[in-house]
C-alpha cells in the first residue's frame, strides 16, 4: 500500500527515504517486498506518508499510530 500512496502524493522514493531518515534501498525493499519490515519502519512510513498504521485481527482494529 504504500507503494500506491507514495505514488499519489507525487514523492520519489529519495524523499520519502529522507522523511524516514533511511537510506533509499530500504524505501525500495519495503515496496518490493523482498525484506519484511521492522514495525519501526513500518511506522517510519506511515509518519513519511502522513497516514495511520493500524493492525487488524479480523473486524478487530489496533491504531499504533495517528498519521497526519
């Protein structure tokens, strides 16, 4: 997802790197997949990208961050 909602607000992977204070590979390997995020940077992202990070178990939803 946040591979689509990079793409919508127009920021290359360089500034969304710089929003999360990591190097630009680790913004190309979370959108890859091909590592499996920390929860640190998933939240790192979710900050970068100004929307929530939530969990979810079925209908049941956990918000571990605000977003914007």
């Amino acid at each position: 997802a946040s591979l689509r909602q990079r793409l919508e607000l127009k920021i290359s992977q360089q500034e969304m790197a710089a929003k999360m204070n990591v190097p630009q590979c680790n913004v190309s390997r979370l959108e890859s997949g091909t590592r499996t995020p920390t929860l640190e940077t998933l939240q790192r992202a979710a900050a970068a990208l100004g929307v929530p990070l939530e969990i979810r178990f079925g209908s049941q939803i956990i918000a571990l961050s605000g977003g914007k």
